[in-house]
C-alpha cells in the first residue's frame, strides 16, 4: 500500500509540474489589464503606463490600464481579488494599498489573503506644494501659519487613505499642527485645487507635481524623502525644513490575486523586472522623479506586512476614518 501511495503522490507531483508549466506557457493568453486605483495623470498612473509599455513588448501581448479610483484605492483590489486568478488583471497600486486596512475596517477583501506582491516598481517622492498667492516660502512657514490659526488651514489629498493622505498625517503629527483634510477623487485634482488656491497645500506624487513646479504653477516646499531629490536639488527635506521623523516614500507595486498560479506569478515577476532594468524605462522614469525599486516576491510580501503596522500606528494616531 505505501509503494502505490508514493507512486500515486509522485504522480500528482509531476502532473502538478506539468500544469504549472503549461499554465506558463500558454501566458498571456489574451489582453493583460493593469488596474490603477487612482485617476489618469496620477504618480501611480504614470508608473503604470511607462512599465506597461515596454512589458507588452517584451511579451507580445497588449496591456490595458484601467483606472478605477476611489476608497483609497480599495475598489480596485477589491476587483482584483475577486478576479479570475490567471494573471490577465493585475493590480498596480500604490503605498495606500498598506493603509487602507487601517482605515476601512469593512474590505471585501484580505489585503494579505486574497491577494499577493509581484514587485514594487518604482519608488518616489511626494514634494509638499502650494501656490504662490499663499505666501509660503517653506514649509515651516506652512507650520508656523497653522500653529497660529489651529484648524483654520486646510490640505488635500488624492483621497482618504491614499498615500498622498498617509503622508500628510505623518507631517501634521509630527510637527504638532491642527488642520482640516481635504480629500479629491485623484492628484490631478488635489493640484487643480491647490493651484487655484482653494487648499492651503498638497503632499503630491513628484511624478504629477514636477511639470507644474518646472512651470512655476505651484511651489515645491519640501519633499517627503529621506534626502533631497536631484530633481529638485535646492528644496530640502520636511526633516531638514524642521520636521523631524516626517519622512515618508511613495511607492508603486505590482500585485495579482494570491490564488494565481505560481508559474504565472513567477512570469510577471521576470518580465516587470526585465522591463526595470530597461535604460530606457530607468531614464523615463528618472524625468518623473522616480527610481525602479525591484525586490523578490517574498521580500515584497514582507515589505506590504511591514508598511501595514507602520500605516496602523499612524491612523491610530490621527483617528483617520472615511469620510
């Protein structure tokens, strides 16, 4: 009896083997969607489309991006986890995708059990804007004026829980201030406002905040990494503009239902790293501020548990709720 239970496990084995090989093989066998949980024109958006390009090449196969905005990015994993689980609906989210079980205690979806990291892509800053007709030279001026006026000053977001939102309660937090959130549909939007001074300042994606800056639309105050970025070499950090433990990186992954076969999961891995190290897509990404930001499966998966405790902390901290 054990001999034939040991040849019947060898054979599941390798029928299992040759599944996952055909399961590989046969990928892509239609159209591919990458779904963005914010709106066209935003940090994530523009990631999404510049890997897309140069992925759809390699694999011969048309990538679709499907922006599908709203909760904080939620509505659209939440399409992603419910999606047949053969690599053709991809999630490409951004760092919101570790805040939203913080701060939408109700998801149709485990973000750890339903669905699964493939890689990050690129890592970028938010740079904290405002207009000019505000009369903020730096982003101390911004504390100073709400430290004067508790409450009264307002700031946007591209939506509660997203990123751009995280980052803004980290800063406000930690420079002790008191001011009024202001979420929008995307970063578009949230820069429209801001331009239109009708928000006192935004945490934007640098991707989507660089032409204006260039343009002189909005003023960069300081940006939200460690250190300072080569694209704007001569604004400074929130760390050094007085802020200290501010600092907070942008990022924008891949992701795909956690019940997609292994096989595949390993494909979309080797191509969007392949499409990472492209010189081309390193320099396109580089006029957007952002750098490719590989990493394993695992060291991704690791890396979305750790982002998860430390979003906690801070929605805990700033009683953050939908709205």
């Amino acid at each position: 009896m054990k001999k034939t239970w040991s040849r019947f496990g060898l054979l599941a084995a390798i029928g299992a083997l040759a599944a996952g090989t055909a399961w590989a093989q046969a990928y892509p066998s239609k159209p591919i969607t990458f779904v963005v949980p914010f709106t066209a024109g935003s940090g994530t958006d523009i990631v999404a489309r510049l890997v897309a390009e140069t992925m759809q090449r390699n694999m011969g196969q048309t990538i679709v991006v499907e922006n599908r905005p709203g909760a904080g990015g939620s509505i659209a994993s939440a399409q992603v986890a419910r999606a047949e689980a053969d690599g053709h609906m991809v999630l490409i989210p951004s760092s919101s995708h570790a805040v939203n079980p913080a701060v939408y205690p109700s998801l149709p979806y485990d973000t750890l059990r339903d669905l699964t990291g493939i890689t990050p892509l690129a890592a970028l800053p938010n740079v904290m804007v405002t207009s000019a007709g505000k009369g903020y030279k730096t982003a101390g001026d911004a504390v100073a004026a709400a430290k004067a006026k508790p409450g009264q000053l307002n700031y946007a977001s591209a939506g509660v829980g997203s990123a751009t939102h995280l980052n803004a309660e980290k800063f406000r937090l930690q420079a002790g201030i008191e001011a009024t959130h202001v979420p929008y549909r995307g970063t578009p939007e949230a820069l429209s406002d801001v331009m239109g001074e009708r928000v006192d300042w935004f945490f934007s994606p640098l991707s989507s905040a660089l032409p204006l800056i260039r343009d002189g639309k909005v003023v960069p105050l300081a940006v939200s990494t460690a250190t300072r970025h080569s694209a704007l070499p001569n604004v400074p950090t929130t760390v050094e503009a007085g802020v200290p433990g501010s600092d907070f990186v942008f990022w924008v992954g891949m992701v795909v239902s956690a019940k997609t076969p292994p096989a595949i999961q390993e494909r979309l891995h080797a191509e969007a790293t392949k499409a990472l190290a492209d010189p081309a897509v390193v320099e396109r990404l580089g006029r957007q501020g952002a750098v490719p930001y590989p990493m394993s499966a695992a060291d991704f998966n690791q890396f979305i548990r750790t982002e998860m405790d430390a979003a906690a902390r801070i929605a805990r901290a700033a009683n953050l709720k939908p709205q």
